[in-house]
C-alpha cells in the first residue's frame, strides 16, 4: 500500500490544477488564501512523493513519467496565471521571467526525451541544481499568488525577487544538462566510439 501512495500523490497533484486555476480566478480570499493554500498544498505532495517512493521502494515507471508532468503543469499554469493577472499585467519583467522558465523546461524535456531515445538518458537526470530551481519557482509562486503584506513588504516584490532567482537558476541548470548532452548532440560521442572500435 505504501508504494502505491507516491503516484496517488502524483495524480492528486494533477487534480489540484484546475482547483488552483478557479481559486485564482475567483480572486480575493479566495486567491490569496485559497489558491496559495492549494500550491502549498501540491509542493508538498512533490517532496512527499518523491521521499516516499525511496523510503518504500515504491519508484515505478508510471511515477517516473508522470511526476515532472504534474510539476510542469502546475507550475506553467500559475507563472501563466499570474502574468496575466491585473497587478503584473504592468510588470514586464514578470512574463520575461516566465518565458524563460517555462522555455527551459520545454527544451529539457525535449533533450531527456532525445536522450532516452539514444540510451543516454543518465546524463541528463535531476541534478542538486534542478532541485534548488523548483524549490525557488515554488517559494515564488506562492508569493506572487498571495496577495498582500508580508512583515512590511509586498508578497509581489518578495516573489518577483525568487522569480529572479529561480530564473537564474534556471538557466544555470539547463547549460548543465546542455553541457552533459553535448557531446551526444553534436556526434563527438559517436566519433569517439567509432574510434576506440
């Protein structure tokens, strides 16, 4: 039973979306306590399930594939959300932020894939940074969905500052996988095999 607690994690995760996309339109208390609860509420899930799975032996691999499509989602949905909300409609510096997020994870989604295809798809596996990525595009999020006054500054100029960060750490951790993937892309991997044959 415990193994089987990570993938329903998982789906639950999934299943918070579209709770989390009507709390935010909603707007208000609902938003800033309700949205903001639920994506609390899903970042959790993602730890749990992922320390879960180890401690009961229960990786499988519908939850290997299925675990970064919940997180993906939840989070380009909430950076989408909130770049078209009112008070960032203004910012910027907000949609270019999450355009660059959100590219990153498309184009390492696209190089696991490719490298899986290939057989190679150790060279490309989470790494600390990605981990330290999601943990900022998280404590981001929550602040930019809340709306309000935190010990005396604004919950939008808090999370626009971790948006900064997990941007940053974004780009950082996508040259790391395109580092680690170079050789495969551009043949040198092939060229040296071909050699030592």
């Amino acid at each position: 039973m415990m193994a089987r607690i990570p993938n329903i994690l998982t789906v639950t995760r999934i299943l918070l979306v579209p709770v989390f996309v009507v709390l935010f339109f909603v707007g208000g208390l609902w938003r800033s306590y309700g949205a903001t609860g639920v994506f609390a509420m899903a970042a959790l899930t993602d730890w749990a399930d992922g320390y879960l799975a180890r401690r009961y032996q229960g990786v499988s691999p519908f939850g290997t594939f299925l675990d970064p499509v919940a997180d993906k989602l939840m989070v380009s949905t909430a950076l989408v959300l909130i770049c078209a909300s009112k008070e960032m409609s203004s910012v910027i510096l907000a949609g270019v932020l999450t355009s660059i997020i959100v590219g990153r994870e498309i184009t390492v989604s696209a190089l696991r894939e490719w490298m899986a295809e290939i057989g190679e798809r150790v060279k490309v596996s989470v790494s600390w940074l990605g981990k330290v990525k999601a943990t900022l595009q998280m404590l981001a999020i929550l602040f930019l969905v809340y709306q309000g006054q935190l010990i005396g500054f604004s919950s939008q100029k808090i999370g626009i500052v971790f948006l900064i960060l997990a941007a940053g750490m974004t780009l950082w951790s996508m040259v790391g996988y395109l580092r680690a993937a170079w050789p495969s892309l551009t043949g040198v991997a092939a060229n040296l095999d071909s050699r030592q044959e």
